[in-house]
C-alpha cells in the first residue's frame, strides 16, 4: 500500500508543479522512467527480433507487461493487445476491424469521443450501416433504456465511453453492455477516462472490447495503449494492417491469419513504452485501485462544494459525486484561457482551458460557451491543491 505522500515524492515532475491535467496526460513515477532508461541502456531490442538474451529477455518483459495489464482489469493476458499506440488507435482496431454487412446497425452516444465517433460513422458510409445515436441528459449521463429501445437484431456494435472527456460522467457501462449482449451485439467500451482511476473489470463489466490508453490516469509512457477483447472476439476481428507474425502466406498466392493478439502485434512496436505501461500497473496495483478511487471522491466532493458556493463560477456535469469520476469541467468568473495562464504563473498550477469539441459538445456551443476549464484530479493531489485552486478561482 503507498500513501498519497510516497506517490507524490515517486513522481519527479510533481516536485515543482501542482499537477491537475491527468485527463490529458499524467506525470509518470520513477519506477516507470527506470524501466524506460534501462530498456535503452540494457535491452535495446524488441519483441520477436533477435535471439540474443537481451532480445529473449524483451520478449519475457512485453509478456510480464500482458499479464500486469490484464489483472488491472480483471481480463487473461491473452486476451490484452498491447501494441496499439493510443485508446484511437485500439478503438479504430475494432470498429473498423469488424464485419460489417450493408444493413447493419450500430449504436453510439453524443457524449462519446470522436476517437469512436468518426470511425463509427466512416463504416455507416463506407458499408450502408445506419449509426444510431443517444443523447445524455443535461448532466452528461445517458440512460441504458434508450439503447435497449434503439438495439434491434440488426445491432452489430453498441460503442460507448465509459468517463466523458470533458465532464468526467460515468455511465453505466455495465448495463448497457449487458442489452448489448442480450441481443447478441457486440459492445465496446472507450476506457480511456477510467482505467487507472477506478475499478475497471472488464468481466464485471460485460464487454466484448475495451480500449485505453497507458499515459492518462494509468501513470505511464506515452504512446502506450491497449485493446482488450474476448478471445473469440478478437479473432473475429480483421486486423487494419498486415505484416510480420500477423499472418503467414501460403505458398505465393494466400495467406492465413495468425490468432489474436499476434495478429494485431506485427512490425517492430514500442516495446520500451508497453513495458513501462507493465510496471505502471503493477504500481496502481500497489497503492490499491479502490483506494485511489475514494481519494479522487473525496477531492471531488471537495472541490464541487467549494465551486458550488462560488458566485459567478459555473459546473458541467453530474452532481452526484458517485457518477463524477473527477474530470471537472467548470467555468470561473473569468476567461479560461486567462484563468489557465494565470494559475499557471502564479500558483505552478496545470489546469486546462478547452473547447469543448466532441460532437455532444454542440450542446456548449449552442449555449455560447466556446471554452471551459477542466480540472482533473489523481490520487497524488492533495486537498490543500484542491483548496489553492478554489481560493484561485474565488479571487477571480
Ligand atoms: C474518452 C476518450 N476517448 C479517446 C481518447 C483518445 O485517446 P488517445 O489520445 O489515447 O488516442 C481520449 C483522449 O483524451 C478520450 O478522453
């Protein structure tokens, strides 16, 4: 178990900043940038390429990172894709991985990121499947009913996020997946916002896919991410690009798909980032999941509290803290831009000034907000950061 001040001391870059961006990116402890150091220094080689030790041993480390990944969220390790680079890139896998027939439908919701969204309505165009959409309530939650009266046997994909971007709502994934399942669709669920900074159990969960990022609330490298599916699921999918392990020819006119993940892992990928994603799981897992959640609660609590009695501020978004994953969009008494910049130089304070522009954003638009700030928090802030910034935002 670590404490909240242990992080905060594994954490080079929080030694001079108050860091409130994980939502973007997040700061890495040191145990990651070891690994990435000694990758370099140590082991220069990647997965399947040489037969030295050091490439034998890449090779073990990219497996270790498989099965880290996968207890995190409650999967088996041959069920986790570690080579996409991005949560874009490992939903892309999937929507445009599938089957898809000319008289298909899929479901997918305002509130979603257009990571999802666009390639979801590229396959509407591209093979004559009608995209259906839902829209969430004025606090950004969608109501799994509406799926249930959309979902027809027609429905081959029911696409949601699982915490929006900008307004950090949680759905209720779990019962939206379960009528998808009840009516033999497949789901797939965009966890960018939620592995790392709550219990995410993709079996608890009932997806067919799942697809996050390593560098968000997992604490780890950039340009690390991961496509989870079902076994069967995975191997009914058609990889976007062929090449080394994916697949093997047959004499010089045929090939044969090889079994997922290899087919999704071809090429030479950044073995270096997905082992240093590996030990980034390990280290959620050590300060305990359930425990970073209730400390990004209570800071939630907190800091909807201190806004709420802010004249002049407003809020976007649930209000029960339950269904507020601590991705706060708010707007203070003056421009976020300016507000941004100022906490910045004043307090070494990151906190980001947005536009909200995924396509259930019209909604802000329409209101004549054309930006926000958005203030999301981790286990390694404190309450005094949470109150620096509301006594920030009081002064205006
Ligand atoms: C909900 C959601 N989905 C998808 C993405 C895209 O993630 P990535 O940049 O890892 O491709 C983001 C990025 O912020 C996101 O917040």
């Amino acid at each position: 178990m670590l404490t909240v001040e242990q992080v905060r001391k594994d954490i080079p870059y929080l030694q001079h900043r108050i860091y409130l961006d994980c939502a973007s990116v997040s700061p890495v402890p040191q145990c990651v940038i070891d690994e990435l150091v000694k990758f370099y220094q140590e082991h220069p080689y990647n997965y399947g390429v040489g037969d030295c030790e050091e490439a034998i041993l890449v090779g073990k480390k990219v497996e270790a990172a498989r099965a880290s990944v996968a207890k995190l969220i409650g999967a088996k390790p041959e069920e986790i894709v570690v080579s996409p680079k991005n949560t874009t890139e490992a939903l892309n896998m999937v929507i445009n991985g599938l089957p898809w027939e000319k008289g298909d439908d899929a479901i997918q919701f305002n509130i979603d990121h257009r990571s999802s969204f666009l390639p979801l309505l590229r396959v509407g165009k591209r093979y004559g499947v009608t995209v259906k959409m839902i829209k969430s309530n004025e606090e950004g939650i969608s109501d799994p009913e509406e799926v249930a009266k959309l979902i027809t046997d027609k429905t081959k994909l029911v696409s949601v996020s699982h915490v929006n971007n900008i307004h950090g709502a949680l759905q209720n994934v779990k019962e939206i997946c379960k009528i998808a399942n009840e009516h033999g669709a497949y789901s797939l669920v965009d966890a960018a916002q939620s592995v790392g900074r709550m219990p995410v159990n993709v079996q608890d969960i009932g997806c067919t896919y799942m697809a996050f990022p390593g560098r968000k609330h997992m604490m780890g490298p950039q340009g690390s991410g991961v496509l989870y599916g079902a076994l069967d699921a995975l191997n009914t999918l058609e990889p976007m690009i062929l090449g080394i392990r994916a697949a093997n020819e047959i004499g010089y006119t045929d090939y044969e798909l090889a079994k997922s993940p290899k087919r999704f892992e071809t090429g030479i990928f950044d073995c270096a980032s997905v082992i240093g994603m590996g030990r980034a799981s390990e280290y959620l897992m050590e300060i305990g999941i359930d425990r970073i959640r209730r400390h990004i609660e209570e800071l939630t609590a907190l800091f909807l509290d201190g806004l709420n009695k802010t004249p002049g501020t407003r809020y976007f978004g649930p209000t029960d803290v339950k269904r507020q994953s601590g991705i706060i969009a708010f707007l203070p008494k003056m421009d976020p831009k300016k507000f941004s910049q100022k906490v910045d130089k004043e307090l070494n304070m990151i906190v980001k000034a947005t536009a909200p522009g995924s396509p259930g954003y019209k909604e802000f638009r329409d209101k004549n907000i054309p930006m926000i700030n958005r203030a999301s928090f981790h286990y390694y802030n404190t309450e005094e950061e949470i109150e620096k910034l509301l006594s920030a935002i009081k002064k205006g």
